[in-house]
C-alpha cells in the first residue's frame, strides 16, 4: 500500500507473545505506515516483562490497565474504546489488530462498517469469526524468521515444531479452482494479481505462507491441477501471470 496509508497499530499484550514483534512489524509494514503503535496490559504483572525489552527499540507505546475485577478482561476494553477514539479522531485510514481472542470480532466489524481497512494478526489458535471480520488476518506463526531464534531476548517455545506448514486439503484447491473460474475470460484464463485478491476476500486467513510457499504462483503450480501463463506486458517491461484449470481436473 501507499506510504500515506496510516495504520493504527493495536496489540493485545496479554494475549501475543513478545519474541514476534519485529517480524510482526515488518509485515505491517507491508500494507502502510503504522502512525500509531500501542500495546495494552496490566504491566505490574511478571507475564509482561519480556515486552518491557522490545518496546522502546521498536517505539510502541505502552497503556497501562489493571484489572478490576478478578475474571474479566479489562485490557481488552480499554483496547476496544481506544480504538473508537481513534477512528473517530480521523488520524488513520486503517487498523491492525494484533490478538488471538474472539472478544474484537464486534470491533474489526464495526471498524469495517466505518470504512477502515482492517488487518488482523494473531496465532493459529484464533476462533473463525475473529479471522473472517477482518479484510486480512495473518497468522504470527508464519512470521518468525529461524534465523532470529537465538537472540537474547527469544525464548523459543519447546511446545511448538520449528515448520509449521498447512496441508493443501481438497477444500483449498476447490477455493483456487472455483475463484478462478468465476474470474475466468472465455478461454479460461484469470490474471493472477485478481485470483489473489479475490482469494482473500473470500478467505481472509488465506496465505501461500501457511503452505509453506512465499508467494501465490508457486503454490498453485505446486497443486498440478492448474495451467500457468506469463506474458509480456504493455511495452514488455515486466510479465504478466495468468491461471486457469486444466481441463479435465
């Protein structure tokens, strides 16, 4: 996206692990430019200590919020009416909402139903209704670079596999086939750059990165079900991808 997209970067601190943060950064980067960038938790507990470290180097504001009553989730409230404070203050053009909990599944809609771009970023475990509120939801999983695991302050979790690559079930080579057909020309043939889109607009979840692909072309090629194309583009100064089904698959 372009640099003047600005993005309202909201984490849930109790809910994210800190050995993420720079990948996940990076990433939202991808889509525009994080103008505001806060993390919401009770910070006098010692399950926070490992974002105090992280949180000047990469200029995220901390928002301190206790809990008032034993049981309930006051971060999440506080994180909730920040974010309708800023939408209504006209500062961002977008949101990314980093959390695995279902509780901001009404917010991610109701910021939707205002016009705002809404990206979401959370674990694996993140219920379905969370994931398909938001425009995009990147699993954090997919995120962390190897290379990066024995820095000083990441705490690898024994409990989780080094790759963690889904299958490519009937069900998603169905989504590829049919999404192509519906963008197909009469031969068949669907540019690339439009199944992507469409992919996530059908299925925010939806990344070559969860398979174990970096991007979208290698993956389908991957499934040998579909037929590739690339052509010259206007003037020949790049090439142009294009997919259809094979016939007969």
């Amino acid at each position: 996206m372009e640099s003047d997209f600005k993005l309202a970067v909201l984490i849930d601190g109790d809910n994210i692990p800190s050995a993420y943060v720079k990948e996940m950064l990076e990433e939202i980067a991808k889509y525009g430019n994080p103008t505001i960038k806060r993390i919401y938790g009770d910070w006098t507990k010692p399950t926070l200590s490992k974002w105090k470290s992280v949180l000047l180097e990469n200029a995220i504001n901390p928002i301190q919020q206790y809990g008032y009553t034993q049981g309930k989730n006051a971060t999440d409230s506080a994180m909730i009416i920040d974010a309708m404070d800023i939408l209504y203050s006209g500062q961002v053009n977008g949101f990314c909402l980093v959390s695995s909990d279902s509780d901001f599944t009404k917010l991610a809609t109701r910021l939707r139903e205002a016009g705002m771009k809404v990206f979401g970023i959370g674990e694996k475990k993140t219920p379905e209704p969370f994931i398909v509120a938001c425009d995009k939801f990147i699993y954090i999983e997919i995120l962390k670079n190897n290379t990066k695991e024995t820095e000083s302050n990441v705490v690898p979790d024994k409990t989780q596999k080094k790759t963690e690559v889904d299958k490519i079930t009937p069900k998603v080579v169905r989504l590829i086939s049919s999404t192509i057909s519906d963008l197909a020309d009469d031969d068949g043939w669907a540019f690339m750059g439009d199944v992507g889109s469409l992919l996530q607009k059908r299925q925010p979840n939806f990344d070559s990165r969860n398979y174990g692909f970096e991007k979208l072309t290698p993956l389908i090629n991957s499934i040998g079900k579909f037929e590739i194309d690339q052509r010259d583009s206007y003037k020949g100064k790049f090439k142009l991808i294009y997919v259809r089904n094979k016939k007969g698959k």
